[in-house]
C-alpha cells in the first residue's frame, strides 16, 4: 500500500499535479503528523500549529519530491525538523517562576499515565523510537531506515526506551 502511495505521488508530481498530490499526502498523513507532533511537543495546540507548519513545507517541498525515499520517511524527516523548530520556539518563549512549576504525581495518579508528558522525559532517541514504532506503527525494518540506524540498534533503543518509560511512570517522575 504504502509503495503504491510513493507511486502515485511520484507520478502526480512528474505531471506537476501538485495540489491533487498535495491532497493525497494530506488525506493519508494528517493524522499521523498530528499524533508524531504531539507525542514529539505534548501540546495539542503546539501539535496542531506544528502539523500545519509540517503541510505548509511539505505544500513548498512537494515540486522537488524525487522519490529517493518513500513518502513516509520524507515526511518524517521534515516533521521531525518542524517540530524541534517549534520546540525551540518554545523554549525561547518560556519563562515561567520557580512558583508555577508544577508538583510531582501522586502515587494514585501512575495509572493515568499522560503520554506525551511521559515521551518528554524521555532522551530524544527513545521518545522517537517509541512514536514511530508504537505510535506510528512503524517496524524495526521501517524505523531503521528512517533514522538511519542498524537493526539491532532500534531493538536496543526501544527495549531501553520500555524500561526508562517504565522506569518514570513507577518514579512518578
């Protein structure tokens, strides 16, 4: 399925069909985006305005789509830069006091565990092995090659990702 998708947007846009090829990635990815930027910046605001910005470059980007990667790792790839963009968009704005910073969890809170509170805690390369291989259902094969890793090592990440994610909700962290 997904080949066929990466075929008919590459013919699309070698017929300068952009806008019908523009709704194709639209109508199979938006959801998709929206999740991967707000388990990325656990903010459904901020995931919302990212998502828009991720279409708006991929609206840009779509003439010199070439096909050399398939159409989830291409848009993969400009997702995650939107995203560390807004996050350090984010950073620069905040400015809060010591005072608002908020309590720790309680014990009874541990099994409303809020996920993209968790996948922040988390180093950047297990948030993402976690996103894309759960969230995104993604496989080992996919994953490696989107982040241009071993097979063995996205194995590695996600079992560690498990145990510190694990690791945070038993911490209350």
């Amino acid at each position: 399925m997904c080949a066929r998708m990466d075929e008919d947007l590459q013919e699309l846009v070698g017929q300068s069909r952009h806008r019908e090829a523009f709704e194709l990635v639209l109508a199979r990815y938006q959801n998709k985006v929206f999740r991967l930027a707000y388990s990325i910046l656990g903010n459904e605001a901020l995931a919302e305005e990212a998502a828009q910005d991720i279409f708006v470059r991929v609206w840009k980007a779509l003439p010199v789509y070439n096909g050399r990667a398939s159409v989830s790792t291409w848009l993969y790839a400009i997702s995650r830069n939107a995203c560390r963009s807004a996050r350090k968009r984010q950073a620069s704005r905040r400015e809060s006091p010591l005072e608002e910073t908020p309590e720790p969890q309680s014990p009874s809170h541990l099994m409303q565990v809020d996920v993209p509170a968790l996948l922040c805690r988390l180093p950047e390369v297990y948030r993402r092995v976690l996103t894309l291989f759960y969230l995104e259902e993604k496989s080992y094969q996919e994953i490696s090659r989107m982040l241009d890793l071993p097979m063995g090592t996205v194995k590695t990440h996600l079992h560690r990702a498990k145990k510190e994610a694990a690791a945070v909700v038993a911490s209350g962290r």
